[in-house]
C-alpha cells in the first residue's frame, strides 16, 4: 500500500472519529423534553379568581366559541381563551422541591385559574426572568410570567372585540337616517330620504350590511351611562329581539354602547362612514363638469 492510500485511510478514520465526538456531544447536550404540565388538555369552563377583583367565567358553547358568563354576558376573545389554555400543556417549566406554600405565597394565591375541575394557583413572582411560582395538585412549579398580570386586569380584556359576534347574519337594520330590511334575499331600504348623491343601490345596501357583518372595535370599556338619543338596531338571523346600540359619539372616534350589557365598543373613526353612511354615487363622464 502506498503512502496516499494510507494518508487517505488515516484522513478518513480522523473524519468518522470528530463525527462520532460531535454526535455524542449533541446527543448529551440535548435536553430531555418535560411532560406537559397537566393531563388535560381542553376545557369546558375556565373560572377565573382574582384579590379584590370581581370572578370571571368562561363557558364553551358549538363550534369552539366561547362565552363570558360573568361579570358581563358577551362573546369571549377566542384568542385570549386559547392563551389560557396554553397553560395546561406547557413544557417549559421547573418543578420546585419545597412544599412551603407560604414561601412562595401560595398559601394564599393571588390569583386562581380552575379549567373544569383542575385548579391552577398563581403565587409570587421570581426576581429571576420574570417568572412566576404556580401550584398544580400538590406540586409547585416556576414559569414564565406570562399570564399573571393579563389575569388580574379588567375582565373585558376577555371579550370578543366583534360588534356582533361570530359570523353574524343581518336581517333588518334600523339606523337614525336608514331602515334596511332582508326581503327574498335582497336588501330594500324601507324608509329613509337620502340625497339624490347617496347611493341606494342593491350593491349599496349590502356593502352597508356587509361593514356592520364584520364591525370590529379596538377596544372594549364598561358602559359609562352616557345618555344618547341615537339609536341603532341590529337584527340577526334566528334572534327575535334585535341588538341594540347607543351612539355615545362620532369624534375623535366612533362609541357604540350596549347598556343591557353594560358595555361600550370604541372603534376608529375611519368606521364612521362605513357604517352609519350609504356611500356617494359614482359620478359618469355625463356627469362630470365641462
């Protein structure tokens, strides 16, 4: 055998050998993933308690909607749910070894999340990574902090920011200056004396349906018991009673109350036009100024 068969047999054995290193290495460095934190991994019902705060319970109906029950009756925030709910199958935590509850107060929790029948108890924060000490059955757990403060703010934080919920359908639309109403399947303005600029076509009509089917506020408030003359009118398909609105104000932007359920939806003023206006017609080449 020659000497460049023999450099290259001893090249390639140097190069199985730092391979085999680097895959041990690897292979020990890897971390062992945790099991999920609890067994459970949906719910029906998330009861929420808080220090001096009023409770908050959420109640899951059809199609994976959910729905506050207390302190308000409104549609929840899907996603604000689906956030809480991580909580069950979380894997990044550390298990503590002290069963001293009063040490990380935990004897008393500051806050209390039971999904169904699975309590989840919140205590003190960690100095270190903004952590958080929980107790699950009878064992204590450090995590990170991402949910203690979002569980102890106003409840409407849980609400669905959707005028009219998930996937509404209108049927009558009664406004201060238009009344629309569903016959055999197209939109008909029943009352209502809009300029010879305003548009009132089909197409019109059910743009302005199609704006309030999607309205979506950025924020969401307990009602403030302003008192408005302006009232709106909202029938969906297989609600007998419409949803009633209150406009508390237009400027700088656009208020909506519900005060049967004590609650008010601010949206940006850019809303205005699109739901409280039919839009102005398309002038033709016959109509434009000479």
């Amino acid at each position: 055998m020659n000497k460049r068969w023999l450099m290259n047999i001893i090249l390639l054995i140097i190069v199985v050998i730092l391979g085999a290193l680097v895959f041990y290495t690897i292979d020990r460095n890897k971390q062992v993933e945790l099991p999920k934190l609890t067994d459970l991994n949906q719910a029906q019902t998330i009861h929420i308690e808080r220090l001096d705060k009023e409770p908050i319970t959420l109640l899951k109906k059809t199609n994976d909607l959910w729905q506050i029950t207390t302190p308000f009756d409104l549609p929840a925030n899907k996603f604000q749910v689906e956030n809480l709910l991580q909580i069950l199958s979380l894997r990044d935590y550390k298990k503590i070894t002290s069963s001293n509850l009063a040490e990380f107060k935990l004897d008393s929790p500051l806050a209390t999340i039971k999904f169904d029948q699975l309590t989840v108890e919140f205590g003190d924060s960690s100095p270190i990574n903004h952590q958080r000490y929980i107790k699950v059955d009878d064992n204590i757990y450090l995590l990170r902090d991402s949910w203690y403060y979002y569980l102890t703010g106003d409840a409407l934080a849980f609400a669905s920011f959707s005028l009219l919920g998930d996937k509404p359908k209108i049927t009558e639309l009664e406004m201060p200056n238009y009344h629309l109403k569903l016959q055999d399947t197209k939109w008909a303005l029943k009352s209502g004396q809009p300029s010879a600029e305003i548009d009132t076509s089909i197409d019109a009509l059910g743009a302005l349906i199609d704006n309030w089917q999607h309205a979506s506020a950025y924020d969401v408030k307990p009602y403030d018991k302003t008192i408005s003359k302006e009232q709106i009118k909202v029938t969906l398909l297989g609600q007998p009673q419409p949803l009633n609105f209150f406009i508390l104000s237009k400027s700088p932007d656009l208020i909506l109350a519900r005060p049967e359920k004590n609650v008010q939806y601010k949206l940006s003023k850019t809303q205005l036009e699109k739901l409280l206006q039919l839009p102005i017609k398309m002038l033709e080449n016959s109509d434009l100024p000479k």
